[in-house]
C-alpha cells in the first residue's frame, strides 16, 4: 500500500554531479526516517544517508561534504545531491523510508542505477 518511486539516476564522468529524487505515496501518517542506501555489484546494500525527524541527518563517512540529503516542499518527497562522484561510488541506489500507518514499517524504491566513470 506504500510505494516508493525514485529518479534522478545516470551517468556521469568522474567528479560530476547526479540528483536523486525519491516520492512516497500510498497509506502514510508520516514519515519518520528518509533515506537513501547503495548496492554495488558484488556488496552488501550501505547507508549512504538519512533524515530523521526532528532534523538529524546521518551520513556514511565516506560522503560526507559531499553528498547532501534534503526534505523537499513536498511533504512526502526528499532528495540526495551527490557532488564530486567517484568511479567507486557505482552502485544500484534505493531510497528508503520508515513510516507510520498504526505501525511502523519499512518501505524501499526499486532502486534506480548510478553510474561513475573514470
């Protein structure tokens, strides 16, 4: 009853920049984590970064300075700008949300590919 659609992914040369965008629609009270984590081929899927409410943002370290997670207008849709990229950073991104509907559940995005060049 919760979906989850991203866009934003692409190709870019090393050092570029790509956004990413996530909307949240379905049976939702609110939205209490937004994020964003990565696979890249033959890894575990990572946190790359989240918003929680009440303002925290958590970042992995390995980002951090250069990739920013934002709420948008839209109460139900966030964003990730990711700045100076790397060929490393290759990877399937997902964007993720924990959200209240009488329980608290997790919801993810289909995942949309993202692709560094060096």
């Amino acid at each position: 009853q919760v979906e989850l659609v991203e866009s934003g992914g692409g190709s870019v040369q090393a050092g570029g920049s790509l956004r990413l965008s996530c909307a949240a629609s379905g049976r939702i009270a609110s939205i209490n984590i937004m994020g964003w984590y990565r696979q890249a081929p033959g890894k575990e899927r990572e946190l790359v970064a989240d918003l929680r409410s009440g303002g925290r943002l958590n970042y992995a370290d390995s980002v951090k300075g250069r990739f920013i997670i934002s709420r948008d207008e839209a109460w139900n849709t966030w964003s990730l700008q990711m700045n100076s990229l790397k060929p490393e950073e290759t990877a399937v991104y997902f964007c993720y949300a924990q959200i209240t509907y009488g329980l608290y559940f997790d919801a993810w995005g289909q995942g949309t590919q993202v692709t560094v060049s060096s």
